[in-house]
C-alpha cells in the first residue's frame, strides 16, 4: 500500500467546490480581458495574459482530478520527507534576483505556494499523530518550530504576504485538533502586544490623523483584564497550574512589548537603505492609510477605484482607475479593487456570497470527516484560502496591510491557481473516502 | 464525543468566518454605496485635466462682405523631452526659426538647448509635459518645420490664437489692436487668463465681448504617466465662436483715401448722411496692425507714441473749425434773425476794433483777402469766406445781447458740436466755449468784445473733431435731421429733427453750393459738371502755434450724385500759406473717385 496513486478510486466533484472555481473564474477572466489582454511568451509560443490564464485553468482542472486519485495516507507516511524537500525549495529564491522588493521568486515560480500544501499536511500529520500531547506546552512549541523555520526564512526574503498566510493556519488547526483555548490565547498574546506597541510607536513618531491609538489602547487592556478574569474563575485546572500561567503569561507578554520596542528602536536608528525600507514596509502593515507616497498611495487609488464603482459598477472595460493605469497591480494584488470598480458592490457581495458557501460547506466536511488527518487537512487549507481572501478583500478597502498576495481564482497568476486547484482537489479527495 | 465536539467547533468556525465576512461587506458598503461621489469625484479629478479651449474670434467685414480682419493662428512649438534624443537636428532647427521669421529667434546657444530639454528629460514627471521653446512662429515656419519632423523627435505645436489683416487698407484706427490681457485685469473670476488676447483700441475694444465668443474647455484624459490620452466629448464644453461684425467701411474707397492722405497728417472722413453710415475714415499717420501679432518691439512702440500714430485723428483730434465754423454762425444769424439776407457789411480787407485798455492802438483783425471784398451780404460772406462780415455783424449783435457767446455755444451745441457724436469707438467731445468757461478761463474782466471776433470765425477757444465738422455737414445736407454716425451696418437709423426753420437750410445750402460752383467761391476748384457739389473750405491756424507757418487746411462738403449723397471732411495738419489748399485738392480726388466708381458701375 505504499502506491501514490489509486486508480479504482471513485469520486464526486462537491458541487460549493465546482460552483466557487467556476464563478471566480468567469469573473477573473472577464476583469483579464476588460483590462486589455496583451500578449507575452509562454513556453516558445505567443499567449494573452487571458489565452494563458485559460491555460492555467485547464491545468489546474486536470491536476484537481488526478488528486482526486491520490491516497491521502501516503501524505501521511512521507510527511518528513515532503518537508524537507520543501527546507529545500524554499532557501532556492536567494539565488535568484528580488523583483517588487521581496525575493521570493525562483525560476518563474514562488516555492512558497506549494508550499502552503506541505506544511498544512505536515502539521495536520504532526498534530493528529499526537493527540494525547496536545496541552504540552513544549509540543505545541514543536509545533510551531514547524511553521516558525519557514516564516523566519519568508521575514528574510521580505515576502509579508507568505508570512502571513503562513500563520494564519496555526489557531484553526490547533483548535480543530483539541488546543485547549487558554493556550490559543497564549499563542494569540504576543502577536496583540506587538501590533500594540509597535501601533502606539508609529502613531506617536508620525504625526496623522488615521488611526485610533486610544481606543487600540484601552481595548487592548479590557481584552486582557477581562481574559484574565474569565481565565481565573471559569477555567477547571488546578491553582498552582493557573498561577504559573497567568505569571508566565503577563511576563512573556511583558518582555514581548519591551523586545518590540528595543528592535523597533534600533531599527529605526539604523540608517541604512535596507532597514529604512523594513521600517516602511512595517509602518504600512501597522497603519495601512498611513503614507501616501509609498504603500499609501496604492491604498488611495485602491479606495477611489472602489468607491467610484458604486452599486453596479462603471462597467467592463470602462474603469478609469484601471484603464488609465491609476490602480496598480489591476489583475494580481488589487483584482478586487478592479472588480469593484467594473462590477460594483452587486458582484462583491456576490463573491463574498460564493466563497461564504465555500468556507461553509469545507467546514461541513472537515466535521463529517471520522479521520482527524483529513479534516485538519481541510481546516489549513480552507485557512489559507480564507487568509488570501480576505486580505486581498480587506486590503482594497484599507482593512487589511498591503502584501501583495493574490486573490484565489481572481488574481492572474500561475503558480497560485495551481496551488488553489490542489488544496481544492485535497479537500474533495477528503469527502471521497467515507 | 468526538462528533459533538466538532459540531460545536465547526459552528464557532462558521461563525468566525461569517463575522469576518460581515465585516468586509460593511466596509465595501460604507465605501460603494453611502460615501460614493466623493470617490467617484475623486476618480473623476484623477482621470481628467480640464484645459480651456479659446474660440476663433469674430471675423470683421465691410459694407460688402470683403473680409478686413480675419484670423490666422500662429503657433508655438514645443517639445516632448521623453521623445527627444541625440537624433534631433539642432542645426537645422536653428536654421529655419532663424531665417523664416524674423518675429521670433532663438537667443540661446545649441549646446545650451539640448542641455535644458535632457534636464527635463531627466525629470520623472517634467519629461512628460512639453516644453515651449518659442512662440508666434508663422505657418510657414511650421510647415517647413514639419516637413523635416523626421529630424526632429519630439516636437509638437500649439495654437496662439492671432489676427490676420489685410495689407491695405490698414483701417488702423478704427479697427483697433489687440494685445495680452493687462495683468492686473486677470484676477478670480475673471473671464480671462494670463496668456489671453484682449481688444485695447477702436471695434475690436468696444466690441471686445462679441467678438470674442465664449471659451470653452477640453476635458483631456490623462493617465498615470501623464500621457495624454485624448479628449472626452462628452464632459467636454465646446467653445461659441466670436460673432462677425460687418462695418460700414467701403474697403475701396478706404484704401483710396489712406492712399492719398499717407503723405500728409491730418484725417478724412467719408459718410452717407442719409443713414450715417461711415464709409470711410482714415486718420495719419497710421500704424500696421499686423505688427501687433506676437510681441511688439519696445523701440516700434515708442517710436509711433512719439509721432502720434496711435491717436485717432478723425474722432480724437480736435482742431480749431476755423471758416467752416461760420456756418454755425450763419445759422444762428438766419435763425434767430439776427441778420437779413439784404444786410450787408463793408469788407476793405481788415477790421478794427478800439482796445479799451490801450485806446491809441486799435485791435485789427484781418480778413483773409488784403484789399478786402466790399459791400458783402451773408450769402456772399459764406461764398467767399469773408472774416471781417462775420466780426461785424457779431459785434453789432453783442452790443443787444451781451451773451451773444451763450447762443453761438447754444447753436452749435445743435448741431453737434461740444459733445460726443455717438460713434462707437472712442471720440473726443472737443470744445466750444460759452460765458462761464470764459469766465473761468479768462478772468472777470470778460466780457471783453475782442474775443468774440476770433470765436464767429471759429478761432479762439473752439475746438472740433473732424467727426464733428463732418456730422455738421450732414446736419445741413439733411436740413435739420441729426442722423447718428455709425461704423456697425446693421445698426438703426437713429435720428432727431431740429427745430430750425427750411429758410435758413435755404441760404445755408445755396452758399455752399456758390462756393463750389460760382467762380469767386473758395473751392471753385471743386467744380464739377456730373454732380451737385456744396461744401465750405477753412483755414485755421493749429491751436498750439500762432505762425502762419502751421496752418490747418479743413475742407467739408457733400455731393448729390444719383440721388444717393456722399459727405466728406478733410483735414490736413502742418500745411503753410502756399499749401493750405491741399484739402481742396484730397477733396476733389476723392469726389472723382467716387463719380468714377458710380459711373463704371
């Protein structure tokens, strides 16, 4: 039983999995065309950028299918391998030249992307493979050893978007596979504290008229002090247990605030090109509206494009901000601010309507699944997919930080799609097996 | 167990995601729906540039529909820093700026040149916008710039709006000239901007609002580069051409007067009294209107300042009347009855007139002819310009009527004169005096008699515009209708009828007629078989000097041809005793030319 594949598998296409590829795609490739289709060299012959897309489709339809063949379980037995062959590929695009600022491309592809299916399947394996360990601490800090080698390697290549999307399977895969909740929140801590800190440091250097710096403040102390109270009296572990976690939390978080403060410091104290850049890139995630010149200009233009669609759009093709290049990266980063401008808040709603049922019935899978492998395979990947949605939603609208991270099934791009196609096909091959 | 715990797990999920969800679509709510048009203005001020678009002005015809001024564009040329390059031919470039036109040169070095446009070249936002190295260039220069545009990367042209005129007549005074908007009429709200044209002098300055039409504006769509895409019809507001004048100037007979008045100063005037149609009028020295496209040279500007060139002489000069102003006298001696036609004075050739501060030596004025010309009656004393007549029979009329002066100035005023005639462009009011500008003027010890003598005879303190004089002809060719002259063709007859009586229309015109046609009148010289002519010559000493040496050489008059009526004044300055006749001379060309004209047709 060690065969990838098997052939005598029989299997449906979920129909909420069909239906969402199917209309993002229609809609991806009517914003492609509308936004003037020129052509570029595709493996020696002559493509439109919507020529290419449809290409891509094709191949990610056929990829779908074929994993529908696959045995999940041989995932699950050469899990260590998968990711080291993807330490591997990952370290590759510091070969190869930045483009956009962030190195993380290698050959025409990002590594990144195939391997958001590994590390879903290698944490899934890790986590169902030890159920019983799942409130030690030091397991789950194994755990996210797992995640934290890539993440640390994307901080270096500069790509905000894969660290983001990285992180963004941690909480659901440790809730769905039994974390206990105060030790969700634990995890959870650190990264309020430094957006806190860093938020309140950045307000006070610049001066700005965005941003809420009291209420993120007295927000963040209610959270905490109500947290600590339901954490005391609801909570049925032992004193000394709550004791210890309450200390070590209130320290970790302590020296969490004080590490932000020192790094942002000498961060900003460092003259060189490379960390004033870092320091802008940061500054634009922290306060997205923040600088109009660099990240926040591409907000504004993002915001005006949306804002002039109205509720039925200006219409295909006839988008000023798309067509007279004002919105940048019309087709990859910022689709949905073209959508919006072209097709109006009508189609928005429509998208968020689709991929809604989506993340519904993948979470109706993953609770029908009897393995927790499977499931959690279901969970991570839905999370991914979830990440890029919406961010790339909430980033048109200022909601969310610039990262340049594409859309699934929207955005032009090949890797990606491809990528989508397989975490797509991995959770209907999930529904196969009953 | 197990299945529980997911259930409620999945829920929290779903509830996670539909949270989230709502979030988002809130926030494109908010943005899409409620705050709308301040983003759709947002992209509307992103995607367009608003530029004015300056309509062609008004073209200006004659009585019959010959075009005197119309508009032919000059240009700017400008270049493109993003599309200039090495390849772009200096030498040529110079070559033709600097032979085809000598309006406009090129000061700065080549080197010079190409280092500035690669400055902007450099420039990530300058590089997009054109350069202007030069204005006012002609269409010739263009086309020959054209021609070589292979060689010449990058450049474009403008448009600057600029008149076209004919080469004669110039019709200099009374078309007017226009120049750049005077900066501190360029302020918030006003119709126009820094690099606008604007009429300063005769129709193109009254008629300055017509003529210009209205701006209208281009909405040019411009991309994130600043490249212009086009213009949008749609938002776009399209310009209202300038309205056409047509004048009531006769373009032949135009071109014939300035011809002959060019080597004299001094102005003509041609009319039609019946509908007060100008139909000619010219002032000299005159200037070239075309000289007033592009900049004008500071040294041509004040060179024509000091010669006076830029007065108007035939509405703006005032002159005294000198023997035409007895006409006036006349009427008011017919009219109020001052005189009969019987009375009769003794001309022997000069008048003497006992001085009251100094009784040993009289004041003598003279009549024009030394020996004098007898017993004379008013018909005669029109006839042959008899002075000493007109200073007795004013004197004798002053020792009834002590304000004799106040008549003379009510009579005038009459007939036109001490006011604005009604012409469009700008005109003087000139000056006939009455008691109290005397009085002012001359202290308290007027009324003295001697200065009534000088003022019968329009001398003294009158002063006329030759716009003027001629509206006086028209008054008696028309026997007492005042017909407003106009330079506008399709303006109303605009008239009033004096209450003088038909008699004194009698004598007046029968004098004028003796004048031309009876051998002893001063302007027998004016005689012609084919028409009826009348008219009255005068000489007048100009009001700065006393000299016989500058006089004023007057002729006005009108001729019946055909029915229709043509009245004209001459006018000519700084003539002496030998050629004071040169207006009898114009005069008769000018009568000759329109008798010819009348008769070929």
């Amino acid at each position: 039983m060690n065969r990838i594949f098997n052939f005598n598998q029989i299997f449906t296409i979920r129909i909420p999995i069909l239906i969402s590829i199917i209309s993002l795609s229609i809609i991806s490739l009517l914003i492609l065309e509308s936004a003037g289709s020129y052509k570029t060299e595709f493996f020696g012959m002559m493509f439109s950028r919507v020529q290419k897309q449809i290409l891509w489709l094709f191949i990610g339809s056929i990829t779908f299918i074929l994993i529908q063949f696959i045995r999940l379980r041989f995932f699950h037995e050469r899990m260590f391998l998968l990711y080291l062959f993807f330490l591997i590929f990952i370290f590759l695009p510091f070969f190869a030249e930045a483009t956009k600022g962030a190195q993380n491309w290698f050959m025409g592809f990002q590594p990144s992307e195939f391997g958001k299916i590994i590390i879903v399947i290698s944490l899934a394996k890790v986590l169902s493979d030890n159920q019983k360990r799942l409130s030690n601490v030091f397991f789950l800090g194994l755990c996210l050893l797992l995640i934290g080698i890539p993440i640390i390697v994307f901080i270096l290549q500069r790509d905000l978007g894969a660290v983001l999307v990285y992180s963004s399977i941690v909480l659901p895969m440790f809730y769905w596979a039994g974390v206990k909740f105060y030790l969700l929140i634990f995890l959870i801590s650190p990264i309020l504290t430094s957006y806190t800190v860093l938020y309140m440091s950045i307000f006070n250097s610049n001066s700005t008229e965005y941003g809420y710096p009291i209420l993120l403040l007295s927000l963040y102390i209610i959270i905490n002090f109500t947290y600590i109270l339901i954490f005391l009296f609801k909570t049925k572990i032992s004193n000394n247990y709550k004791l210890i976690y309450i200390t070590s939390y209130l320290i970790f978080n302590l020296i969490c605030s004080f590490g932000v403060t020192f790094g942002w410091e000498s961060l900003n104290q460092n003259n060189s090109n490379r960390s004033e850049d870092l320091v802008g890139r940061i500054e634009n995630f922290i306060i997205p509206s923040l600088n109009e010149y660099s990240g926040g200009w591409h907000i504004k233009q993002s915001m005006v494009a949306v804002g002039s669609g109205g509720i039925f759009g200006v219409g295909l093709g006839e988008g000023s901000q798309v067509n007279l290049r004002f919105l940048p990266e019309a087709d990859t980063d910022f689709v949905v601010a073209s959508i919006a401008e072209a097709l109006g808040f009508a189609f928005i709603f429509f998208i968020i309507i689709i991929s809604y049922n989506l993340f519904y019935w993948l979470i109706f899978y993953a609770q029908k699944s009897p393995n927790i492998f499977k499931s959690l395979l279901i969970i991570g990947f839905a999370s991914i997919l979830f990440a890029h949605i919406v961010i790339t939603m909430g980033m048109a609208v200022a909601l969310a930080p610039i990262t340049g991270i594409p859309a699934p099934f929207l955005s032009y791009g090949g890797t990606f799609t491809l990528t989508c196609f397989c975490m797509l096909g991995i959770c209907n091959n999930v529904t196969n097996n009953k | 167990m197990l299945k529980n715990n997911n259930i409620k797990k999945a829920k929290v999920l779903n509830q996670i995601v539909l949270l989230i969800f709502l979030l988002i679509l809130s926030r494109y709510f908010f943005i899409q729906v409620l705050s709308k048009q301040q983003f759709i203005k947002s992209a509307s001020d992103n995607k367009y540039t608003d530029v004015e678009s300056i309509p062609p002005r008004g073209i200006i015809y004659d009585r019959s529909g010959t075009v005197l001024v119309s508009n032919r564009n000059t240009f700017s040329i400008k270049i493109y820093p993003n599309h200039f390059d090495d390849s772009f031919n200096t030498d040529l470039f110079y070559k033709i700026i600097n032979s085809a036109d000598k309006r406009s040169k090129l000061f700065i070095s080549k080197n010079e040149f190409k280092g500035h446009i690669n400055d902007y070249k450099r420039n990530t936002i300058k590089k997009y916008k054109p350069v202007t190295i030069i204005n006012f260039v002609d269409f010739k220069t263009k086309a020959l710039l054209s021609e070589n545009k292979n060689d010449f990367p990058g450049l474009v042209f403008s448009i600057n709006p600029s008149r076209f005129y004919q080469k004669s007549p110039n019709i200099s005074h009374v078309l007017g000239y226009l120049r750049p908007v005077p900066k501190d009429s360029v302020y918030d709200g006003s119709y126009y901007n820094i690099n606008d044209i604007i009429g300063i002098d005769g129709i193109e300055r009254v008629y300055e609002k017509k003529l210009r039409g209205k701006k209208g504006e281009e909405s040019h769509i411009i991309n994130t580069y600043g490249k212009d895409l086009g213009i949008d019809k749609k938002r776009s507001i399209p310009y209202v051409p300038g309205d056409d004048l047509y004048l009531t100037i006769d373009n032949d007979l135009q071109a014939f007067i300035e011809n002959i008045l060019s080597k004299y100063t001094g102005s003509i005037i041609c009319m039609n009294p019946q509908n007060g149609q100008i139909l000619a009028m010219a002032s000299a020295p005159d200037y070239s209107l075309s000289q007033f496209i592009g900049p004008l040279k500071y040294d041509t500007w004040q060179t024509w300042k000091k010669e006076k060139r830029l007065v108007n002489r035939s509405t703006a000069g005032t002159y005294h009347p000198g023997s035409l102003y007895k006409l006036v006298t006349s009427v008011m001696f017919l009219d109020k009855q001052m005189v009969g036609n019987e009375d009769t004075v003794f001309c022997n050739g000069k008048f003497e007139l006992e001085d009251q501060s100094n009784p040993n030596k009289p004041k003598i004025f003279r009549c024009w002819k030394e020996e004098g010309h007898g017993n004379i009656n008013l018909h005669n004393a029109i006839v042959q310009s008899c002075n000493v007549y007109f200073y007795d029979m004013i004197l004798k009329n002053q020792e009834i009527n002590k304000y004799i002066i106040n008549d003379l100035n009510k009579y005038a005023e009459k007939l036109g004169l001490n006011q604005k005639v009604g012409i469009e462009i700008f005109e003087k009011s000139g000056r006939i005096p009455d008691s109290d500008w005397m009085e002012i003027n001359y202290g308290k010890t007027w009324p003295k008699k001697g200065s009534m003598p000088n003022l019968s005879i329009g001398q003294g303190s009158n002063a006329v515009t030759p716009l003027q004089v001629i509206n006086l002809i028209n008054i008696i060719a028309n026997r007492g209708d005042v017909v407003k002259p106009t330079l506008l063709l399709d303006k109303k007859i605009n008239n009033s009828r004096l209450n003088i009586s038909k008699y004194v229309w009698d004598v007046i015109q029968n004098s004028m007629f003796d004048v031309v046609n009876q051998e002893i009148g001063t302007a027998y010289y004016l005689k012609d078989e084919r028409a009826i002519i009348r008219g009255k010559t005068g000489t007048a000493q100009t009001i700065s000097s006393s000299t016989n040496d500058q006089l004023l050489s007057w002729f006005g008059g009108y001729m019946e041809l055909n029915e229709q009526i043509f009245s004209i004044v001459v006018l000519v300055e700084d003539t002496n005793s030998e050629t004071k006749s040169i207006a009898k001379i114009l005069s008769k060309e000018i009568f000759n030319f329109i008798i010819e004209r009348n008769i070929n047709e």
